[in-house]
C-alpha cells in the first residue's frame, strides 16, 4: 500500500463517520446493564434504517495508569490478543502517522459461529495533555476476503480517554456494527454482551500492570 492509497484509506474513514453521524440515531439513553470488577456496562438501541435496529454497548472504568502508556497500548493492534477473547490475529497492517494506522483482526470462533475477520482504519485525536479519543471504522476492502472466513463490516468504535490526576485515568469503549446478524438476537446478545464486558475487565488488568 502506498501513500496514495493511504490517503484514500484516511478519505474512506472520513466519509464513512460522517454517513454514521448523519444516518445512525439512538432510540434511546444508554442503560447500565452491569458492573464487574471495576468495568461498568451500557448498552442502547440505535436505528441504522427504516428496517434496522442494532445494539451499541459501552463499557466504562477507570484504573491507575498514565495517559502514555494507555495510548501506546491502545494503539498498537498486537497488543490486542492480550486482552480480546478469540482473537488468533491481530497486527499492523500500514502506520501513516502517529495519529493514523490501519490494522487485521482475526476471529476464530467456536461453532457454530464461523471465523471472522476485521480490518480498521484508526484515527487519534488529541484535544490536550489529559484528553484524547481513538475512532475506528471498518475499511471492508483494504485487504482480500478470505476463504470460509467472514468480514466483519459496518463496524465502528470509540475510545475516549480523560486523566483524572492523581495517577487516575478514564476509559471509555463504545462499539456496535451496522450489519444484521445471521442468529437470532436471544442467542447471539448473551455471547456478545458476555465477551464485550469479560474483554474489558481485562484490558483494564492488562492497563493496571502497565
């Protein structure tokens, strides 16, 4: 991939959160839907289409930690096996600048789930010393399907990451994907809820250690 097809990387994220922000509506406020340790879990509708209502889910903590080590962790894709469930996968795929990076994720799934795969395209921002976001979104064709493995697409998450002095720091991680799902949502929402707030608690281990 050359610069040229970078910045077309950079242009496709830009587009993409902008048709985001101006399609995607929530159908209401987030509710809590539990605590464990130390890991506190939102979850709310947000309507995609006429035809569509998926589930966004957030997750929100605060640990002892430093706002450069947390960005360097958050924003190295390796890192990424260390923390997320079934994650085979998971590396840099092209760093444009510090604050830009496209990176693959690799699912392998128990049945009757088939392997997944994602790739991202992330942008850091940072307002000042103590406050900062990470907004990734799916970049469905940046590198070829493979086979008997499906794409993760519509995807999109953000991170945001507030220092509340005194060697405390805020994270907040919000994800859904604007794709219906293949299984029925009473079989699929336990799972994914289960995995999202287990995958929380512990990066915020992984963080603490840091």
């Amino acid at each position: 991939m050359d610069a040229s097809d970078f910045r077309n990387v950079s242009t496709s994220l830009l587009v993409f959160a902008l048709v985001f922000a101006g399609h995607l509506m929530a159908t209401e406020n987030w509710k809590k839907i539990e605590t464990k340790d130390g890991v506190d879990l939102y979850e709310r509708w947000v309507n995609v289409n006429s035809h569509l209502t998926v589930k966004e889910r957030k997750a929100e903590m605060v640990i002892n930690g430093d706002m450069h080590s947390i960005l360097k962790t958050l924003g190295d894709p390796s890192q990424t096996r260390l923390w997320m469930e079934n994650v085979s996968d998971s590396y840099l795929i092209k760093k444009e600048s510090d604050k830009v990076w496209s990176s693959y994720t690799y699912f392998s799934l128990p049945w009757p789930f088939e392997n997944r795969d994602l790739v991202c395209v992330s942008n850091l921002k940072c307002y000042d010393s103590g406050n900062a976001t990470i907004e990734m979104a799916s970049i469905e064709n940046l590198l070829p399907v493979k086979q008997k493995v499906e794409r993760l697409t519509n995807y999109k998450a953000t991170w945001k990451i507030a220092d509340l002095g005194n060697g405390q720091v805020f994270i907040s991680f919000s994800a859904m994907t604007a794709t219906p799902t293949q299984y029925p949502r009473f079989v699929v929402d336990p799972v994914v809820r289960g995995a999202f707030l287990r995958n929380l608690i512990k990066l915020r281990l992984v963080l603490s250690n840091n």
